[in-house]
C-alpha cells in the first residue's frame, strides 16, 4: 500500500480528468492500523450478521433497506423521511413527489441487486441492470439509463470549469469497469473482502461510469457485494447513514486517495464506518426483540381475541404505517371491524395516529420506526 499510485491527472485541453489505473492487481496490505481496525470491523460484523438467522428477519430487511434509501438518497439533496417513505404518493404534497419517487426507485434497485445474485456475480450486466432501475422515470430518466456514459461528466461546479472532480474520459469507462469486475470476482485474490469492497466503492465513484445516480449505486453495491461474499447473508449493512453524518470527510477522504494516492485514510474511514453502523445495526436488532416482547405482553393483557391484531402487527413489522382499509383488505373484514382492530392497537399503546384528520387517517407503529432512526 506504501506505493500506491491512485492514477494520474491528464491535460484535455480547458480541463484535466483524472485517469485511475487498474485495481485488479497483488495487494500488500501491512499496515497495523488498518488490519486492527479490520479485527474491529470482522468481529462487529460477525455479531451483526448472527441476526441474519432469527427465524422472522424477512420482516425487518424491508425497514432496512427503506432507511438505506432514504439516507442514500438523502446524500444527493432529496428530503424524504422514513415515514413519508412509506406512505402512497397521493398522501403527500406536490413538492415532495419526486424526492419520494426517487426513493421508491432505490428500494426496487436494491431489492433487485440483490435478487439477480441468485443467477449473476458482482458485474457489468447486474450494476447496469440495477442503474436502469434506480433512476426509469425520476429525475435522471434522460441520462442513459442502463448504460455507461459516452460523454465526459464532472462532479462539483456548473460547468466542467469550475469541477471539483473530472472522472476519466467516456472512451475509458468500459475497460475500468471491466477492471473493477474482474477484481470484484478474483477469487484468488487474497485482499480481505472488506477492504476489497472499500477499494472497488472508491474506484467505482472515481470512475463514475454514468452520466447520474452513480453515488446511489456505488453505496448500493457494498452491501450488494457483502452478500454476494456471504459476508453477510440478508443486505443489513448500510453505510449511507454514516457517510451522510460525514459527508465532507467523505467526499474528502475519496478526493485524498486521488490527488495524495492516501488509501490508508479512505480504508480507515470505510473501516471506522462499518464499525459502527455494525453496531448501531445489533442495537436495532436487540431494540427490535425488546419491542416483541413488550407488543406481546400488551397483547397478551388484552381480555378477548387478538388473532386480526397480531396479523395487524406481523405487517407493521414490514411496513409500519396503515389505515382502515390496509386493515380491512388483510384481516378480511368489514371496514367496522378493522377500526375496531386499529381502536384495540390504540389503546395498547402500539399504534397512534398521526395525521390529525378526521378522513384519511394513517397510524403508525412509532416506537419500531423511531429504532432505525437513532
């Protein structure tokens, strides 16, 4: 790692774009500090990844990835919040539409990312695939979708002038893709999976390899990669959050690696980041059993029958808003007994409304909400 060379800035006339050389290469990765901190990060992750058995985990990776998307997508200047991540479109205001639009779509991605590993390695075809679907009918639906760029793009600035970044040349981007995915699927590469995904989601922004939505995809494939490695078996590492809290020294830490050829800063920031979300995520986990537990105490207190409200609360598990009518359609009742159900739930304390409105009300399971928002 001491000579690592990140690549090198070429002279295109009124600007220079920056060619990163290959990554498919030996690696020698000594340094102390980075393997402690890859100890650190093996161990927090093995205790994460022990939830991936709890027999009804299904149930929470919707919550997950809808956090993931809201974060991710956060990044790029949308505003949407979990909650509103969940409800329809027609529930919210005019303005919010395209940002919730925009998350919607990174739900679908990522859900397919990770389904197409069933018959597709880390690759061309799956990151092209899963670009196609992020940004079909939102705001970058004119920019390729699906496919690599054949014009030069920048990052920062109004015009390619004032860049802060310059990627390389269009005519470049299918090779180092090429690169990226030969490495990604090196088996005999002896690099620890995790600085190997560090490396392939630096070299993936530095690439940039289409013309919008590459920071979404280059988040989305770490824990795409991770799964494909069976590093971790259910897609319940994130690390939009923590690069959305540090977002300057993230875009900092990736433009060192570039002009300073600083890997070992970019590694210990990535490796610090899974650090924590890993143990921010068991937290959740252990918060979500707590919540179980109480939500079957209170509905244990309940003198009568609560098998409506236990389906009620099985899909709040998934998606913890409802109405009346998601009620009536799942406990296959009339709409007086759903709110009959949804009254019960209220007055245990599970669910509360949140709409303020006498027509159209929406309740929300908070307390599970609130667990993926610390």
């Amino acid at each position: 790692m001491e000579n690592f060379k990140s690549g090198q800035y070429i002279n295109q006339g009124y600007y220079k774009s920056f060619q990163p050389n290959l990554i498919n290469r030996e690696w020698m990765i000594n340094d102390p500090e980075i393997l402690s901190l890859l100890s650190k990060a093996d161990r927090e992750l093995g205790r994460l990844d022990t939830y991936s058995h709890y027999a009804n985990i299904d149930l929470f990776i919707s919550m997950h990835i809808v956090k993931e998307a809201t974060q991710s997508t956060k990044i790029e200047g949308t505003q949407t919040n979990i909650e509103e991540a969940f409800l329809q479109k027609e529930d919210l205001t005019l303005d919010k539409r395209d940002d919730w639009e925009e998350v919607q779509n990174y739900i679908t991605a990522m859900k397919a990312a990770v389904g197409d590993l069933e018959h597709l390695p880390i690759s061309s075809r799956l990151i092209k695939n899963t670009h196609k679907t992020l940004i079909s009918g939102v705001r970058g639906e004119h920019k390729l979708p699906g496919e690599y760029r054949k014009s030069q793009n920048w990052i920062g600035g109004a015009t390619i002038d004032d860049a802060v970044f310059v990627p390389p040349v269009h005519t470049s981007v299918h090779e180092l893709m090429s690169d990226l995915e030969k490495f990604a699927n090196d088996e005999f590469n002896i690099l620890p999976d995790l600085l190997k995904v560090a490396i392939i989601h630096y070299q993936f922004e530095t690439i940039h390899p289409f013309l919008d939505g590459n920071g979404r995809i280059g988040r989305l494939l770490i824990p795409v990669y991770l799964v494909s490695k069976d590093i971790i078996r259910q897609p319940i590492l994130y690390l939009s959050d923590f690069f959305e809290k540090h977002r300057s020294l993230y875009y900092e830490n990736l433009m060192k690696v570039r002009k300073e050829n600083d890997l070992k800063q970019w590694l210990k920031f990535f490796l610090v980041g899974v650090i924590q979300t890993a143990r921010i995520g068991v937290e959740t986990f252990d918060g979500i059993l707590n919540l179980q537990k109480e939500i079957e105490e209170k509905l244990n207190s309940y003198k009568g029958k609560t098998d409506d409200a236990r389906k009620i609360v099985a899909e709040l598990y998934i998606n913890p808003l409802t109405n009346a009518h998601k009620v009536e359609k799942l406990i296959e009742k009339s709409y007086g007994s759903a709110y009959k159900q949804i009254a019960i739930l209220e007055n245990l304390g599970i669910i509360s409304e949140i709409t303020g409105g006498q027509r159209g009300k929406i309740y929300a399971f908070q307390e599970y909400i609130d667990l993926f928002k610390k």
